[in-house]
C-alpha cells in the first residue's frame, strides 16, 4: 500500500466514526425539539402553582416548605420520568413504537396466543383504552396551559399588559391550529435549536438563582421530601396535585419512541433536560427562598427586568413547540385508534414526504381547535387550568406502569416478586398523586375525566358497532366459496367481458356486496377479478415481502383471486402499490391496474330493533359513523375508476 492510499484510507476510518456520530446527534437534536416540549416547559408554572394562594387547599409559603417541595419535585421527576419511563417502560416496545397503544397492541397479540390469560388481557386493554383517551384530554389541555403560562409572563415584564393575556393567547392558538394542514416538516427543522436554546437559557437562569442561595442545593436529598410527606402530610398530600406538572409530558418520551429511538431520547433527557430543569427549579427555590414575595412569577422574576421580555418571547415559542408535539400526538393516536377499529376510517393526510409520522387529521384537528379555544376563555389562567391538567397526566402515568408491569411478567417472565419490588412502590407513588388530585375535582380536575370518559365511549362503542354490522354484513354477503363454486358450476348465466375488476372486502369469507350484485343482476364479470381483503396489523409497519398474500380460492385458471393486503397501524393503506407487486402467475394472468375498475360497497346503516346493543348506543354508533373517511381516499384508489355499490344494513 503507498503512503497515499494508507492515507485515505485512514482518512476513511476516521471519516466514518464522525459521520455516525453526527447522525446520532442529528437524532437527539431532533428529538429535543418534538420529545422533550412539554415537560421542558413545565418549569414556567410549576412552583409557581404549587404556591398559588388562590388554591383551594393552599401550601403556606414558608422556608421548610419550599425545601421540602423542590426536593419532592426532584424526586417525582426522578422516580416517574427516569425510573418509570427510561429505565423501565422504554424497554417495552411494539417493534420500535412505544405508547399506551403500543402496550394495547402487545396486550392484543399476547391475548390471542394465550386463551387462558384472555380475559385478564382484554380487560387492562381496555384500561390501556382509558388511558389512550386520557391522552385526547392532554392535547386539548397542554396548548391552552402551555401557551398561556409562556404570555403571563407579560404581566411580570409591564403588569398593565395582563389584560391582554387570554386574546394573545387566543391569536396564538389559532394560528397554531391554521398551520397544521401544511406540516411541520419546515417549522420542525428549527425546532430542535430553539429547544436547545430554551434548555440553556433555563439551565443558566437557574444556576444564577442557586448562586445567590446555594443551600437550596440540600433539597437533592431525598431526606427533605420524605420529610416533608411524613412529617407535613396534611400540607404535602395537596402540593401533589401541583408537583405533578413538573412530569406533564412523560408519555411523549414513550410514544415518541418509534421515531427517535429509546437511546437518542435517553441522552436526550440525562444529558440535557433533567440537568437544565434540575438546575431551574433549584433557582427558583432559591428565589423564594430570598424574598417570599416572588412565588407570584419566580420563573420569570429569576433574570433581570432587560432579560424578561426575551424570556417571554422564547418562552412562547418554546410552549407553541410543546403544544405541536401535543397536537401531532393527537393525530397519531387517533390514526391509530381508527386503524385497530376503535374508531371509524378517518381522512389523514401525510404531511411530509420524507417522514412516515408526520400527518394531519382534519376531524382531530378542527375538535382540539374548538376545546382548546373554549378552555382559553373559561378558565382565562394557566392556574386554574392546571388542577385540570394534573388528573390527566396522572392518569396517563398509572395506567402506562400497570400495563408495562403486566407485560414484563407475562410476556418476558419476570418472576412476581421481582415484579412486586418494582411495581409497589411506582404504583404507590402513582396512586397518590391521583388521590391529590382526585381533591380537585370540582375545582376543574373533573374535566380531563369527562374528556376520557366520553372519548372511552365513543371508541368501545364504535368497535362493538363494528363487530355487529361486520357479523350482520357477513350474513347478507353469503359465502364467498359458496358464490364462487356457484359461478364455476355454469348454473348461472354470466357474460366475461374484458379488463380487470378489484373488489375491496372485509375479510376472505363473505361475497362482496359489489361483485354479487354485478353478477346477480348485471350477469357480468370481468376477465380478470381480483378480491382484496385490507388486514390492519398490532404492528406499526409490515415488511414488504409479508405485505400480500394470493388466494386462488379453489380454482386456478378462473381468472378470480382474493388477495390480502397487511398493513401495519401506522402505515397509511395504498392498495394500488401493494397491487404492483403481484406477478402475472400469483394473478392467474396479467392485471391491467393502469385501467382496472375499482368497486366498492357502500354500506347504509339503520337503527333497527334487534338487541345488539343499547339504544343509546346504537345512535352514538351512528352518529360517529358520519365522520368516516372517503373510502377511494383512504385506500388511495383512482377515483374516476371506482365504483361505488350501495345496499343497508339495520344495527
């Protein structure tokens, strides 16, 4: 080798380990500004809560009190985010996704492969169900809060300006909700630097606040929150209600997972977020410490008066980012609800070419909208909002432990005592903030609640619905073997004409309505007719060689295949691609898909007297079936080559 050539290649060599590294940090970057939005602003309003004096179970202000506050702040941040969620859940995913729905999802496959274990599974998914609605409350609630704790800030730079709280507020949530049909692929790009900037500029308006009392430094021992809840249980018990703000987000670093990576959001969070929220509440402790007077702002009140309207400024910008991360959420979860037939086909819309995650509901969107709007005009503080917000995190957090732990047992045979050592004490830990904030429940935490409950409703009903007009569609179609034998066996006269037909049906059982009602009344058919059956997997994307599957259904030189299609719960369903992979033997002959014709049957539903499920509920069924996506569009089919068929099914 020549002194060149050894030289590029160790140019090469050294070349490679920079570049992984650079895309390893491109990732973190990327998840800072998506992951880490909502508890990285959590700082703006949690002291500041916790003091309120307008709480209706107030924590006196006082030097022993904020010790033992900044400690348990400390603490449940380490034992709910670090231990809970980086330690432990993180390690429970579904092929990469992370989320309450990906623990829904694993409870589903497990249930399937264990019958006897079927109940216990199909009960916590249920539970998992609640908290996945838990989270429809989170994205309605987390942008009002959010943004308007970031514009209260306005009131400490010039206090005549908190008239003008709620309105600009407003004006930035409508904006916000206008945008999303763009995308964020654009804005998203800047997201991750701005987010760094926040976590400095937090981090150093800390250490300033240490500085001038570093004693505060003693509340990193856990002696003072344990103190604290033993020692002032009547005090601590209600501060839980407002020290669990500092976690709201949590979820996001699971359910974000599948898109960065359990590693780049860990490194995330240790070497960056903690330290610089640490370091922040720690300052801000150290404030109050210094002048009591200061729990009416001490996140703002801890930089000087020239640095306060920046702080705002960036502030607002880092909430609007924590409330898209909130919003795009939102979207995911009810994408994928609708998927595994919690909820009816919605109209999604794939923002960015590049990024699978990045979409946009319109149904969702214009909803969150509208209840993020109203919440900003009647509670008009994000005080008043955050008894409502601690419930849903809450919640959220019970429920993610509960089912991580039933996994780690069942699926990963953990032994039951070492199940035990872990889960006791999260759970307790759990249990009681949800029993601080069960005390603010006519003070707003009922809200979160209501949000879940009716959106558990909704879901249960729609999947219930969707198995009785599946079983009674099923029926009405007949045997698709049956039908086929029929036409083989010449006793029906049938005219072949040329082209290619593609009939979508559920499942490989029944007859399409379309292609029957084609043969039995226009007593036709194409050359080549193909039956597809759409499969929607608990799995967030399915690999391309298990994407179709042929059936020539007992005859292979009739021209007549059924073919499913498998699609994983993230994916978004185009037929026609998965198609094209087909060869001309799997299709007993070439398909013309340039100019096929595409039916579909279209289903009108009644309400009708049988007792399948409760009046109420069968027109709750019905209504929500009106919010049912354009078929053609929703399985990318060319709309000026399909045919729509219709018939009626009574509920």
């Amino acid at each position: 080798m020549t002194d060149q050539q050894a030289e590029t290649a160790e140019a090469a060599e050294t070349h490679a380990p920079n570049a992984h590294n650079t895309a390893k940090l491109a990732v973190v970057v990327g998840a800072l500004g998506v992951v880490f939005g909502d508890i990285g602003t959590s700082p703006i309003y949690t002291l500041q809560t916790v003091f309120n004096p307008e709480d209706p179970h107030p924590v006196p202000v006082s030097d022993h009190n904020v010790y033992g506050v900044v400690s348990l702040i400390f603490w449940s941040v380490m034992i709910i985010v670090t231990a809970t969620y980086i330690l432990l859940a993180m390690h429970a995913d579904n092929d990469g996704e992370g989320g309450v729905m990906a623990l829904i999802t694993l409870l589903r496959r497990w249930r399937a492969t264990h019958p006897g274990r079927r109940r216990a599974a199909t009960v916590l998914a249920a539970v998992g169900l609640f908290g996945a609605s838990l989270f429809f409350g989170d994205g309605m609630i987390t942008p009002a809060i959010s943004v308007l704790s970031a514009v209260e800030g306005l009131k400490v730079v010039e206090p005549s300006l908190g008239e003008y709280v709620v309105p600009i507020t407003a004006v930035i949530i409508i904006v916000l909700f206008l945008v999303q049909r763009r995308g964020t692929e654009t804005v998203g790009r800047v997201f991750g630097p701005v987010m760094i900037a926040w976590f400095t500029v937090i981090g150093a308006a800390g250490i300033v606040g240490i500085v001038e009392h570093p004693a505060i430094l003693e509340a990193l021992s856990p002696t003072y929150a344990i103190g604290f809840l033993a020692g002032h249980f009547h005090i601590a018990f209600f501060a839980l209600a407002a020290i669990v703000l500092a976690v709201t987000g949590a979820e996001a670093l699971y359910a974000d997972m599948g898109h960065f990576g359990r590693k780049a959001i860990s490194r995330g969070w240790l070497f960056l977020v903690l330290p610089a929220g640490t370091l922040n509440y720690m300052g801000q402790g150290a404030l109050i410490l210094k002048d009591h007077a200061n729990i009416s702002s001490p996140f703002f009140l801890l930089v000087p008066d020239w640095g306060r309207l920046p702080l705002v400024l960036l502030a607002t910008a880092a909430t609007v980012i924590a409330s898209q991360a909130v919003i795009t959420g939102a979207y995911s979860v009810a994408s994928q609800a609708a998927r595994l037939g919690y909820l009816p086909r919605l109209r999604v819309t794939h923002t960015s070419a590049t990024t699978v995650g990045q979409i946009y509901v319109p149904f969702v969107n214009w909803l969150l909208f509208v209840s993020v709007l109203t919440l900003i005009f009647a509670f008009r503080s994000s005080a008043a909002l955050a008894y409502a917000y601690g419930m849903t995190v809450t919640g959220t957090i019970s429920i993610t432990t509960l089912l991580f732990f039933y996994v780690a047992h069942y699926r990963w045979n953990v032994p039951k005592w070492l199940i035990a050592l872990g889960a006791v004490p999260l759970l307790a830990v759990d249990l009681l903030f949800i029993g601080a904030n069960l005390t603010k429940l006519v003070h707003g935490a009922w809200l979160p609640l209501l949000i879940a409950l009716t959106a558990f409703t909704v879901m249960t009903t729609w999947q219930r619905g969707r198995e009785v007009v599946t079983a009674e569609r099923e029926r009405a179609e007949g045997s698709l073997q049956e039908f086929i034998d029929q036409m083989r066996s010449g006793t029906m006269p049938i005219r072949t004409v040329p082209g290619t037909a593609i009939f979508l049906n559920r499942g490989g059982v029944s007859a399409p309505l379309a292609l029957r009602a084609n043969v039995e009344h226009n007593q036709v058919r194409h050359e080549h007719v193909v039956i597809v059956a759409i499969d929607t997997e608990p799995v967030p994307r399915v690999a391309e060689e298990d994407r179709v599957t042929v059936n020539d259904l007992g005859y292979a030189d009739d021209g007549i295949t059924h073919v499913t299609i498998k699609f994983g719960y993230m994916e978004a369903p185009d037929v026609p691609s998965a198609l094209a992979q087909l060869e001309p033997d799997e299709s007993e002959g070439p398909l013309d898909l340039d100019k096929a014709s595409y039916f579909l049957s279209k289903i009108e539903l009644r309400r009708g007297k049988a007792a399948t499920m409760a009046g109420w509920r069968k027109q709750l069924f019905l209504a929500t079936s009106h919010i049912t996506a354009d078929a053609a569009e929703h399985f990318g089919l060319p709309r000026d080559r399909t045919v729509i068929i219709g018939s009626h099914i009574e509920l």
